[in-house]
C-alpha cells in the first residue's frame, strides 16, 4: 500500500490516468449523463456530487475528506486535474510549447503519451520527488500583473467571465468574518496580485483535513449568502474560483507559520481527446462494420447507414461503429434515431482524432484526416476479429454480413479488383499503368483493388504491421489515391479477392464520352457490366457524386434512401446551393467555366502536356512547358472558383 494518493479529476471523458498512486475520480457523477466506468466517482457516502456546478473539481476534495477510509488512509493526499498536473521530473524537456499563461511555471505540452507518463506520472518519478520532506506541495505562485491586471479582484472581475464584484467582495468579508487570524493573508489576496492556481496540491493528512475543513466551513457560508437561482452555467462556478483563493490564503499562513513549502512547475495539457476502447456490442457478434466520415458528410453517411439497415436479416446483428473527429452530438443523435427501429443494429461513434494525431507525421494539410482511419481501424478496435470497413459514399442492395462468411484464406484483407483502374490501364493517354507498376511496384498491377469495400483480419493485420508500412510509403511521397495505393503497394497480390458485385463502382457521363467501357480488357468488361445489372453495392467513387449531380449513373437509386433520411432537406438545400455557386460571377473567364464543367478534360490535358514537355527537340518541349503551366494556371482558377462548392 503506497503512503501517497493523488486524486486527478475528470469531469468529461478524456485519456484516463491511473496507478497505485493516481486515481481517477468523476466529479458530478450525482448529476452526470453517463457514469465513467474506469474510476471512482464523488456521489457515494457523504458528498456534495449533486453541486458540483458551483463547486467544480472541489466536490472530489469533499468527497475525499469526508471517505477517507475508503482510499486506504494515506498519509499524504493531493489533487490533479485530467490536464493540468505537477511537473515532478525538473529533467522533463518544458521548453517546446511555451507557458499556459504568460510568464507563468505552468508550461504547455501536446499531449499526454507514453513518453511523458513514464517520465513525470509514473509511479516511481512520483516516489523520487521527495514529496516526504514537505508539509505541503503546490504549483509555483503566480502574478496576475503578467495577465495585465491590477490585481486579484480585478482580474476576477474584469478576466474570468461572467463572476461579479459583489461575490468577490461578500467572499472577503465571510473570510475575514469567520478566520480572523488569517487576516494578513486574507490582505494579501483582497489587495495583492499574487495567488495559487488550479486548486491543485499535496499535503500530509493532517493538514489536509485541517485545510478541507478551512475550506469548506467557509464556502458553505459563502453559498447560503448568495442566491444563485438564476444564475448562467458560467456565473454558478463562483465557489470553484473562490477555492482557489482559499488555498492560496491557506498556503501563505502556512509559510508565515515555518511549515515546509515546495512550490513546482505544472504541466497544461493542449490536447486531452479521449480515445474510448470499443468492445463488441453483441456477444456472438465479433465483426465490426466500420466507416470513417467527417460532420459535413454526415447527410450522405444517413443514406449510407439507411440502406444498410434496409438490407439487413433478423438473424444477424450489426455492430456499426462511426470513426470521426468532427460529427456534432445533434447529427449523432439524428442517426441514432434513424436506426432504432432497428433491434439488431448497434450505432456507435468513435472519435480517433487524438490517436491518429499521435502516430502520423505527415502534414495533414496535404490530405483530409478522415483517409488515415481505415489504416488505423484495427488498431482502434483490436478486440474485434474481423472489421467490414467501407466508404460511406456508395449504396447497399445486399445484407452486408454475408461478407462476414467470406473466406480469406490467411490473408490480411480482402477487396474487389478495381475495374475503373484496369479502365485506365487501357486509354493510351494516361500513365496508370506506369504509375502502378513503377511507382506503387505492383508486379501484377491488374490485381489493384479497390478499398472502397474491404473485409480485415484484425489479428494478421497487426501483426504484419500493415498501418506501419503504409504510412511510411505515404511520408515518403503524395499518392494518388491516398491510403488505397499504399495498401496495395504494401500487400501486393497477398490480398483475398471479393466477389466484384460487393463493389461495383460507378461511371459518370465523361468517363462513357472517353471510352472507359471500351478501353477495359475484355472479360473484366463482361463481369463489370454483369456485375451493374445485380450490383451488390453501389459504389459513387467518381467526382460527380449523386447528391449533387442527380443525373448521373444510378443517382435515383441513391436518391431513393436519401427520401427517407431526416437529412432530406439539408441534402436538398445543398443541391440547390452548389447548383447556384455554378453560376459564374460577373467577369469570370468563360474558357474557366468550361474547365469547371469538364474536370476530366483538365487532368488529361495536364498529363499529356506533362510527358510533351520533356521528350522532342528544345523548341518543342518549350512549348508544351508553356502550355503544361498554363493548364496548371487555369485549374488553380478552377480550385478557387470552387471554394464555395467545398463549403458544401
């Protein structure tokens, strides 16, 4: 049993902290939405869980001090927060993102990982802290002169928001009132400019249960004096804040008194994401069906998921889990609704953003985020022995667990041959082939897949390291088509084959005007067209996506979830906006209106005007080198005419 407890309080899900020293502990749990499974919370025995909202992280003190027999009677206690802790290795690199508030020992990191448990939070760091040759441990004073405030009750009243004069100058009185030996330091923070931050400290038992009892005999008068009722979420935080006076009033009258004082450096946390560790929703399901999309596509995912469910069968359960960053709780909430009819189908939402933001190091202004979470999907959902994974553009006319019975025969992943690519293999005036045999090093660049729907054995996965290898063929250059050539560029032909109807991708009207269906070699033509006639899923993998270009190739057939959908009218509104933003503004160049309409074109030319350029006499070469800078002049135009279109 350590001698030592450090309570860090959480009062939203963010990466939990814990050891035989830390313990996480949920503050309001009396009133919370949701009970953290994987901590202690402020609600049992004597509490004040149900007024955290005026107290904030202060209802865990209470709670501590009031059940201190339930912790294992240490004889030190302190408090933390999920993001603001103690630097407790002076050899921990501070120096790389700066000071919280400036001029302040409290100094920025990115994020908490490994790196930094091991080398400030472990337990042993904790231990070799020398926290045993002090009464009391709290984060260095701090002067809110630096904040450009005169003093204390300025920077209260005129920086915190929403707090009152009246409240500040009433909490001074009460004190005063109530601990007249204090006075001094009561002066000090009434008048003065420096205080302690963060209600965060260590101290032996004794007098912690001597300061609880400071503390809390005077905020409970304190909050009897002022009525509250009316009070904004904002405003009703006023205890909290006056803690924080109350320690550094505390703190001072323990100097005065020669008690031994360490005052450290802290740590701010800029990035605190929580990354929830999924299990399987059923018990005899242990097959994940994986999407990744962004709130802006949340209309066009609402299709997506109705047509899904549409095709489901009642012996089967369906374990969807949405990985984002982005969706707001409404849009959640809308999907849910969507599906719950459906008695089978368990709808979850994953935020990744704070653990993919720890393992990539390409700059992510290069691509949209949204590409790495297939790469990371098994990693996120390692519990799981098979994941589903599939874009949210495209449509089901299938029950999509039949995918679950299919056999990999021991390969990692398995996919559909991407008909569209050996369409490209085939027009002489692109370089797909080339690009796939030398630069992705395909030796059979017709076995390329199409990731838009892949099958995943997670444990081969992560042992072969897949999301690894992909990744660091992506740092080392752009690819086309982003994660999909870096996965077949990484497993080549060890990729299990789907039947090709579970991915049937469609042709916008330019691809059939540069005879794509001519250009595919014969029998993948054959199977392709068979495949449209009895699709399995619709795949919208072309620009021209249905939502905004109703009259293309199997649009109607997407429209018709999209119906149904609450989405419906916002899809509707979009449509309408981005066929507006097609209308040119005064004074557009016309040759530029008729680039935005023929995009294919475009990139054709482009290409050949590329390869023109470096082959012929000088002359010849210095005219397609014009030209190839012109084209590439135009698509700029062509990009910054469509950013209301991205908008979208």
């Amino acid at each position: 049993m350590t001698d030592i407890k450090i309570f860090v309080t959480y009062k939203e899900k963010h990466k939990v902290l814990k050891s035989d020293i830390i313990t996480p502990i949920q503050t309001g749990r009396a009133i919370a939405d949701e009970v953290f499974e994987d901590m202690i919370g402020d609600d049992t025995g004597d509490n004040i869980s149900a007024e955290n909202p005026k107290y904030n992280e202060l209802s865990a003190q209470y709670w501590v001090w009031k059940n201190y027999d339930k912790i294992g009677n240490p004889d030190y206690v302190g408090f933390m927060h999920y993001r603001r802790h103690f630097l407790f290795n002076n050899k921990y690199n501070t120096l790389l993102n700066g000071e919280w508030l400036k001029g302040s020992n409290i100094y920025k990191i990115q994020r908490i990982d490994d790196d930094y448990i091991k080398q400030n939070l472990a337990s042993n760091v904790i231990k070799n802290s020398n926290y045993k040759k002090y009464d009391c441990i709290v984060l260095k004073p701090y002067d809110v002169t630096k904040l450009n405030s005169k003093d204390i009750r300025t920077q209260y009243i005129e920086k915190v928001p929403e707090q009152h004069p009246e409240n500040f100058d009433l909490f001074i009185k009460v004190v005063r009132e109530m601990m007249p030996e204090y006075e001094e330091e009561i002066s000090a923070i009434e008048t003065g400019s420096v205080q302690y931050l963060c209600n965060m400290f260590i101290m032996k038992k004794d007098l912690f249960f001597q300061y609880s009892k400071f503390l809390f005999t005077v905020l409970e008068r304190v909050r009897k004096l002022i009525d509250a009722t009316y009070y904004t979420e904002q405003e009703i935080r006023f205890l909290g804040y006056m803690g924080e006076f109350l320690l550094s009033i505390f703190v001072m009258h323990l100097k005065k008194n020669k008690y031994k004082v360490l005052e450290r450096d802290g740590i701010y946390v800029k990035e605190t994401n929580y990354q929830e560790h999924l299990k399987p929703a059923f018990l005899d399901n242990k097959t994940a069906i994986a999407v990744s999309c962004s709130n802006e596509y949340t209309p066009y995912l609402s299709v997506y998921l109705l047509s899904l469910a549409e095709h489901t069968v009642s012996n089967s359960n369906y374990d969807i889990i949405i990985l984002e960053k982005s969706i707001t709780e409404n849009n959640k909430q809308k999907l849910k609704d969507m599906l719950k009819g459906y008695k089978n189908i368990s709808l979850r939402f994953l935020d990744v953003s704070g653990y993919i933001n720890t393992k990539v190091k390409i700059p992510l202004s290069h691509y949209r985020e949204e590409c790495f979470f297939r790469l990371f999907a098994p990693e996120l959902l390692s519990d799981y022995e098979k994941i589903i994974f599939t874009d949210c553009d495209l449509v089901l006319q299938d029950d999509i667990m039949q995918l679950n019975q299919f056999d990999l025969n021991g390969k990692p992943l398995a996919a559909c041959i991407d008909f569209i690519m050996n369409a490209h293999y085939g027009l002489s005036w692109v370089d797909w082939k080339d690009y796939v045999g030398k630069v992705l090093g395909l030796k059979d660049i017709y076995s390329y897949v199409n990731t838009g729907v892949i099958v995943v054995d997670v444990k081969k996965y992560l042992k072969r390291q897949i999301r690894q290898k992909c990744l660091s063929i992506m740092e080392k250059q752009e690819l086309r088509t982003l994660e999909q050539d870096a996965l077949n560029s990484v497993l080549q032909t060890n990729i299990a084959k789907l039947p090709t109807a579970w991915n049937v991708m469609t042709m916008q009207k330019q691809m059939y005007d540069w005879q794509f269906l001519k250009a595919m070699s014969f029998y993948v033509k054959q199977q392709y067209l068979k495949d449209k006639l009895n699709p399995k899923v619709i795949h919208y993998a072309a620009a021209r996506k249905p939502w905004l270009f109703p009259d293309e190739e199997m649009a109607e057939i997407w429209w018709g979830y999209a119906r149904k959908t609450p989405f419906y009218e916002e899809i509707m509104a979009r449509l309408i906006d981005f066929k507006v933003s097609q209308r040119p503004p005064a004074g557009t160049d016309y040759h530029t209106v008729y680039m935005m309409e023929h995009p294919f074109r475009n990139f054709v030319k482009k290409i050949s005007y590329k390869i023109k350029k470096q082959i012929g006499s000088k002359a010849h070469r210095s005219k397609y080198k014009e030209k190839y800078n012109r084209i590439n002049s135009k698509i700029e135009q062509v990009k910054n005419l469509k950013d209301q279109v991205k908008r979208i």
